[in-house]
C-alpha cells in the first residue's frame, strides 16, 4: 500500500503484453509521472520493532530491485538510524517499523512529490507493527523480506496490481499472505516496470554489451540504442565519449567524433527529448591501436549542455584490443 502527500495521485498504465496490465507507475494530477530524478535511492533502516534478521531482509529486498539488468536504478543502503519519523517530509529516506492501528495496511510507502514536475523528495516505509513479521517463516507470520520488495517497488513509483488471474504472482501484486514468499522474485512485469522508469542506455561492440577482446585487424562495430520507456518526451543531455589509447573523444550528432583537450572537456551529442533510439552505428573501424578503449553513453535528464553526474543514466562498453 502506497500513501500518498500533496496531491491526489492519478494513474498510468502502460500495456507492455498483450491484452494484460503488466505494470502501473504513478502520476501527478498534473499529469507528471512521479519519479526520482536521479537513478538511485539512498535508504537509512531503524530496525526497533522489527523481528531478529530485519536488516538483512531489507537489504536482500533492495538488492533485488538492484539485479535488475535492464535498468539504471539502484537501491543504496546508507546505514541504520534512530528515527521513527517515517512518513514526515525531511528530505531523508527512512525504513521503520511502527504500530499503526488506524488502517489494514500492512506496511505504509510515504512519498512527497513535486506536483508540476513529479519528482519525488522523499520516501519513507514504515511496517505495521500491528502484524507479526519474521525473516524464518515463522508460523502465522508474514516474511518481511516479501513484503519489504513490494513496499521498495512502491518507493520506485509502481502502484498496486489487483487482477488474481494476470498478477498474483508479480512482486507488485496489491495483496499478501502470511509465510508467502513469492514477492521476494521479481516477475518480468516488475522488471519491466523499474525499466521503463528508469531505463538503461545499451551500447555494444560487435553485437555484445559489456566487455570484449578483437584483434588489430578486425573491424569493431559500435551501435547505441536507447528506449526511455515512461519518460520518452523528457528534456535530456545525451552523452557519448570515448578513452582510447591515443586520447578521449566525444560524438556529436549525427556523425562526427571530436578530440577532448581534456579528458572531460566535451560536448553533449544530442541535446532534446528521450525517444525511442533505435540501435544506431556510431562507428565501423579496424586497425585500431592496442590497448584498452573504454566507451560510455548516457543520458542525463537537465537539458542545459552541461554534464549532470546527480541525474546521469549510463552504459559502457569495455574494448581490448590485442595484437
């Protein structure tokens, strides 16, 4: 369960499948999705009240959402705290645990929000302590690392889902039983749904993402694609520059590579919208120097011609190339 500040929340709802709700993501009245500017989520967790192994639980719910390839987000546990304020507006992203007699929920996601722009400030969880939890399947209880990676699912900013015959065994599905623990996997809709807000920039050499090894005389290929997903239309500063052997270059859209003077001393490639970048060649080469090539793409979402590290969403690939 979600509980929302500041604005009455709409929904949007994106058909990722044939005829099923594979995911739902909130939205500002206004009609601004509600996301976290930057691609990652800094969370302090007060353990008291909360069963023996609490912190481990949390933390494997975090790491799930983490596992997560596709996509640019990620989870980073900043320590315990003392604070049981979860749900006030102070900036800080706090996981506690609390009694709440007041509603059936079992666990509360609190989130503040920009109305017009739908960025998120803060987001806090607090577990009912209403409900016995445990982390060993105790009897009659519920296992807190199932419900804590729905609750972390809501603090990306997926709503429920309530459809028994199509959603029952996604994280994100709105209803839980005690000692169940299938919500600890993520169902490719719920993959799908911290992908599509919060997409990862793809960028290969030869057909293959991340690392690999050519020789001098064999051409590399080097193709880019991006789908933002959910927030196609956002103003955004694309990135693409390269560490070579023989100096750091910088692409510039549509077809030009430029020598830095320095190694950070670049231009954006393309300043406009997110849109759906189909895989695009930025470059057919052979012959190239041996030595490492390292070649990075991103997108940062502040459209002003200046390199955003707070908002950057990026992808590299890792070239050797060997006598």
């Amino acid at each position: 369960m979600i509980r929302l500040r500041a604005l009455f929340l709409c929904l949007c709802i994106f058909f990722w499948s044939s005829g099923a709700l594979a995911f739902v993501v909130s939205k500002t009245s206004t009609g601004a999705i509600m996301r976290h500017k930057q691609p990652s989520v800094t969370l302090y967790v007060n353990t008291t009240g909360g069963p023996t192994g609490s912190l481990e639980a949390i933390t494997a719910g975090m790491q799930t959402w983490n596992s997560v390839s596709t996509t640019s987000f990620r989870y980073v546990y900043a320590g315990t705290t003392t604070a049981t304020n979860c749900g006030d507006n102070d900036g800080v992203n706090n996981i506690c645990f609390n009694l709440d007699n007041n509603r059936g929920a079992l666990a509360v996601n609190s989130v503040w929000y920009g109305p017009l722009t739908g960025e998120i400030f803060d987001d806090d969880i607090n577990f009912n302590t209403k409900y016995l939890y445990s982390t060993d399947l105790t009897s009659s209880s519920y296992d807190l690392q199932d419900i804590a990676t729905h609750e972390l699912g809501h603090c990306l900013s997926l709503k429920d889902l309530y459809d028994p015959a199509v959603d029952s065994e996604k994280t994100m599905y709105g209803y839980a039983s005690k000692m169940e623990t299938k919500k600890r996997t993520l169902d490719q809709d719920d993959m799908d749904g911290i992908t599509s807000l919060y997409p990862l920039p793809v960028i290969t050499g030869n057909g293959t993402a991340g690392a690999i090894t050519i020789k001098s005389s064999d051409t590399l290929d080097i193709d880019v694609s991006l789908n933002p997903g959910s927030i196609e239309g956002v103003m955004a500063d694309w990135w693409i520059y390269a560490f070579t052997p023989f100096g750091t270059y910088y692409y510039v859209y549509p077809n030009q590579w430029l020598w830095a003077e320095q190694a950070f001393d670049v231009r954006s490639a393309y300043q406009g919208a997110l849109f759906n970048l189909q895989p695009t060649r930025l470059l057919s080469a052979s012959g190239l120097p041996k030595g490492y090539y390292y070649i990075y793409f991103g997108v940062d979402a502040t459209a002003r011609g200046s390199f955003d590290s707070s908002t950057l969403m990026y992808n590299t690939l890792i070239v050797y190339v060997s006598d």
